[in-house]
C-alpha cells in the first residue's frame, strides 16, 4: 500500500525518518532496512546521525533483479504486486562508497562463502572500530548547523550578538591599525580571552563584517544550531565562521583570476 502511490510514499518515508530522529542516541544501534533504496533518503538519515554525533554505515545487499523477483513472489500475501516491485527496482540507487553518506560501505552477496565473515566486520565496524583493520565506522562529528543549543531564555540572543560584536570591534580595529602596510600581508587577530587567532588573508569591509554577524545570529538563533555553552563558546564560534567566509572568498578570488 505505501508504494501505490506517491503521496503515501512520501508520508512512509517522514514518518519513518522521524521516527529513527525520535530513537536515535549513543545508547542503542539503529537498523533502519526500509523505504531506503533512494540516495537521497539515505542523506537525510546521514545527517540524523551526525546531528546525533553516533556511528554510521551503509549495508548493501547485493542481489540480482531475477533472484529477488523469486524471493518476493514466495512471500504471498506479503509480495510486492509485479508493477510496484519493477517500479522500485527501476528507481534503486545503488550504494556508492565515495559518497559519506554511503560509507563506510559494507557489501553482502546472499548465498556467497564470506557472508557470515562480513556480518561479523559489520558488527566489529560498528561495535569496536578501533579493533578492526578494514573499514571502521567513525563517530559522526556535529557541524555548525546540526547541532542543538543549550542556551535558553531572553539570555540567548544578547550573549551570542555581544561575543559577536567584541569579534567585529577587536577586526576592525586590526585592520585600521595595519592601514597602509603591505596589503597582501593579511591581518592576524589575536583573542587572547578565548585563546584564538584569526588570520585575515584579505580586509574585510565594515559592511560585509555586519552582514556575516548577522548571518551568524540568524543561524546561531534555529533550533540546529550548535551547543553553545557560553558567551566565550559563541564567540570561538563566530571567529571560526569568520575564518570559514575568508578562507572560501579567497578562494573565489583565486578561481576568478585563473579564468
């Protein structure tokens, strides 16, 4: 019934991805084997493992179109209608290993000598990874925008908008002192309260730095955002924000002078 038609799939495959949102923690392993043939389906519950900081990997079950045609047909009651099966084996996107979101990648061919020795390097890739010698699944790290804050009240914004401002003051008073020196140089910000460098590899206008401060409100204020424990973390996080958009205009600068 979930594959007849569109709209029940798409609300198979939410009600599902809340689900493993709901249950997914550093206490348990989550097997999620449904409504995943789909690429990006499979992203999405990527980014509810990282956003969880857990472990992850991507099993496939490599079998022939024919072989799971005979499966599904000696399941009875419980077989996918012939039209349903072709359209899902149509629309299957196989696993690939070069995608994070794929891997590690772990293939099992039903029926082939080694499937009992890649269960247990699932399980070993998942339980012990510091053990294994093959591919081991690594602790999922929180980015900036899939985390959860733990600041709470009318205190949120203001602590957050005054690290921030102190960040944009202590730039701007930098690059006014290094006025007139050798403009390829760049600007070195020292932050010794929180015990950061920012290094500037271009100036940044006094417009542009209001801007960035107020993309990373806007951003530090969802419900995504990452734990902030303190004004001194918000602050450490604000200068990494702006190494990130110097380091990534750089870069533009650089592609557009090649062409």
């Amino acid at each position: 019934v979930t594959f007849k038609n569109h709209a029940n799939e798409k609300n198979a495959r939410s009600k599902l991805r809340s689900t493993v949102d709901r249950t997914t923690n550093k206490n348990t392993i989550t097997i999620v084997d449904s409504l995943n043939s789909i690429k990006g389906y499979r992203y999405e519950l990527w980014c509810i493992a990282r956003s969880v900081g857990v472990r992850y990997c991507m099993v496939h079950v490599d079998t022939n179109v024919q072989q799971a045609k005979e499966w599904n047909s000696e399941r009875l009651l419980e077989a996918y209608e012939v039209e349903i099966f072709d359209d899902l084996s149509c629309r299957f996107e196989r696993p690939d290993s070069r995608n994070r979101w794929d891997a590690p990648l772990f293939t099992i061919r039903p029926g082939s000598e080694h499937e009992d020795e890649s269960f247990e390097a699932i399980v070993a890739a998942i339980t012990r990874p510091d053990t294994v010698q093959g591919p081991a699944a690594k602790e999922l790290k929180p980015t900036l925008a899939t985390q959860n804050p733990s600041l709470s009240g009318t205190n949120l914004l203001f602590e957050i908008d005054s690290a921030a401002q102190e960040v944009v003051v202590a730039v701007q008073d930098a690059q006014t002192q290094c006025l007139g020196a050798d403009s390829n140089s760049g600007v070195t910000v020292s932050f010794p309260d929180c015990n950061a460098v920012l290094a500037l590899s271009r100036p940044f206008p006094v417009a542009e730095l209001r801007r960035l401060k107020r993309a990373f409100l806007k951003l530090a204020t969802k419900v995504t955002f990452a734990r902030i424990q303190d004004r001194m973390t918000a602050k450490k996080l604000f200068i990494d924000y702006l190494r990130s958009s110097s380091t990534e205009s750089a870069g533009d600068e650089m592609m557009e002078g090649s062409y």
